[in-house]
C-alpha cells in the first residue's frame, strides 16, 4: 500500500517526505493549493479537522500532524534506511526533547517570520513589521542556544543525525529565500552554520527540493 | 536512583508529576520560584538552557520538555503502572498525534490566557484584553473540534486514556481559576465535558493537585 501525503509543496508535509525519503518508503503526494483554499474543503476536513498539512493516509490508516507522522514511521520501519531515533532510550528521549524544542520553540517565530514576509505579500495582507522583528529575536535567542549545544555535539541529539535535525529543514530553508532574506541567523554561528550545511545536504533534503518544490513567492 | 523533577507548582511539570504517579515511579520534588527568578539563575541554565520548566534529572541523565519527558518514562516503564502510549504503532501514532495537537494548536492560547489572566496581574503587569478575547476564541475553535472527536471515542487517541489526555490536565485545570474564568469553554460541551471529569478525577491528577498545588494567586 503506498503512503499518500497531501500538500508536500508546503513546510511541514516536507518534514514528512524527507523522513520517508530517510526510510526508503514510497509514497505517493496529493497536491493541495492553500491559496485556492483546498485545505479548507469538508472532503479535507474530514481528513484533518483543522484544516492544517500534512495528512498521511496508508491503507485505511489516516494520520495528521507532521511530527507524529515522523515518529510513526521511523518507529515502524526501525531497521530500515537512517535509524532517526537514537539506539537508545536515553538517546530517544533526547531526540524527542529537540524535536519538541524544534516543535514549541523554534517553530511559532519561524511559522510567524515566513507567513509575514512570504504568504501576507502573495495573499495581499498587509505585513506587520513589529511581529518580523519580534520573530527574528526570537529566532536569535534560540540559534544562541543552538550555537552552544552544536559546539558539543555534530547534531542536536548527539553524533548521530535524527528527527530533531530533520524537522528543522523546511522553515529554516525560508530564512534563504529571497523575500525573507535572514539567512545571517544561521551564517553568523559557526557550529549552526556547519550543522545547517551538513543537514540540508542531505540527499533526502536535496529529493525533497527537486521533487516537490515549495510554492514560487 | 530517585527521578528529580524541578518545579512542580507550575503547570507544564504537573504534567511530568501525573505521569510519574500513573506509572508507579517515584520521584522527588526540587521546589523552583518563578517568581524569584529561579530559572534564569546559570545553575538552572546549565540544566535548562532556555530557562523553561520542567527538568528531571535521573542519575546523571537529564531531560526538559515536559512531552519529551513523559514520552521517556512511558517507553522506558511500558509495562508497568497505566499504558499510557496505546497498544499497537497505530495507536501509538495516534496519541502522537493528539499530543501534538496539545502542544501545537492547544496550548499556545491556553497558556497566553493563563499568562495574562493570573500571572500579568500578580507581577504587575497590564493585562491585554485582546489577547485574552483572541485565546479564548480560538480555544473554543479546539474544543468544537475535541467535541466531534470525543463524540466518536472516549479518549482523544481511542477508547484508552494516554498521554494525549493527560498533557491537557495542567493548563485545562486553569480555566476553572476564579481570575480565568472559563469553564464554560468546557461546560458547554457535552462531550468535552463528560471527559474532562473522567481525566480530572483520576488518582495521579488528584495526587498532583493535593501533593503539589498550584501558587496562589
């Protein structure tokens, strides 16, 4: 049964598709256009009540919310492709820290950063500077803790590559985007610089760019 | 080795404390004063270093992030105290799921309302009716949701009580503070209400609530 996931030319399905690029799992995507309001269809909602991507349906399995999609997979398929989890449990519980920090820290200023400086231009909303500067020095707070962590470990968890690194890709991609254009949050930390190299080279990363492009702004 | 858990007066560590008590695992409380400032002092930093509650120490392990955390002791004690994480990967898929939506949809406009309705006024700060009106709103968009939900099963993850539940305990609690006020949000909602009595009148959150209460406000 291949894996349909819906909206993969948006951030956080992307999560999703460079995850089971990671495991090796085919999967089929399901465009959904934002702009045209798809995501807000009953047919959608029946899917994911709250109108948000990703959903995965597999089989008669539906799932929603990228992070919990990840863990699902990368539990199923343990032994197949880039174990994203850790070996152990004390290595689990650090991945599911950083993916959580990635999910409640890092996320809402970014969310709020590319929504302001991308989507309100394209959907004719008038941009709120305040919330953009607000969100970067939010965004700077944190990648100083990053710069700390990363000048101890290679990836957030530990030496190894996981879902905490991974979930990261999508939204930190934005900061390079044109109409964003804060990429010196990453450039001006050594440690997140590098780590940010290593982590967006990865080929399930560089699948994910040319396969399912995000939105042109 | 005792589990040391720091700051269990505060909302996101009761969620650490109920866990802990469910799954029969004992623990020690180490006393925090937010009010004091206790977070930001640098010994708490080199433990916590975005100055947020809860950590547990355990031996020379340490984690923060309350959902990291009670994902650590669920796994680690799975067969002991309450399953708290479902049977099979789906359901365990599931409860992540819900989980997420706790900590991405749900607790944002709780804990902004939280925030300003009785920690703004006990600090001497102005509260911002606004963002209270907004909170509210789009806490009562969730729980119109919740109510279709619990509908159709009695838990939020299947017809088995799990983390997904127990993660809403500690913020849902403030509703009914005198200085919030909005229990309606619940009352109002048959099934969302039926469920909150269930999940509140479990023994570990009856324990939390006696063994380590709220501040006063």
């Amino acid at each position: 049964m291949t894996v349909k996931v819906y909206g993969t030319a948006y951030g956080s399905p992307k999560r999703v598709v460079a995850c089971l690029v990671e495991k090796g799992i085919e999967f089929e995507a399901v465009p959904i256009d934002l702009f045209k309001g798809e995501h807000k269809t009953p047919d959608f909602l029946k899917k994911q009540p709250f109108g948000f991507l990703p959903v995965v349906e597999d089989g008669d399995f539906t799932l929603f919310e990228s992070r919990a999609i990840m863990r699902y997979y990368a539990e199923k398929y343990k032994n197949q492709g880039t174990d994203l989890l850790g070996k152990t449990l004390e290595e689990r519980g650090l991945v599911e820290q950083w993916l959580d920090v990635e999910a409640t820290s890092y996320h809402p200023p970014i969310y709020d950063l590319v929504v302001q400086s991308l989507f309100a231009p394209k959907m004719g909303i008038p941009q709120d500077p305040k919330v953009i500067q607000e969100s970067e020095a939010k965004l700077a707070k944190i990648f100083d803790i990053y710069e700390e962590r990363l000048a101890k470990s290679k990836y957030l968890a530990g030496d190894f590559f996981s879902l905490a690194d991974l979930s990261h890709l999508p939204f930190t991609h934005y900061l390079f985007f044109k109409g964003v254009g804060k990429e010196h949050l990453i450039r001006d930390r050594k440690h997140v610089s590098a780590w940010w190299d290593d982590i967006s080279s990865r080929p399930s990363w560089k699948f994910v760019l040319e396969h399912h492009p995000y939105p042109s702004f």
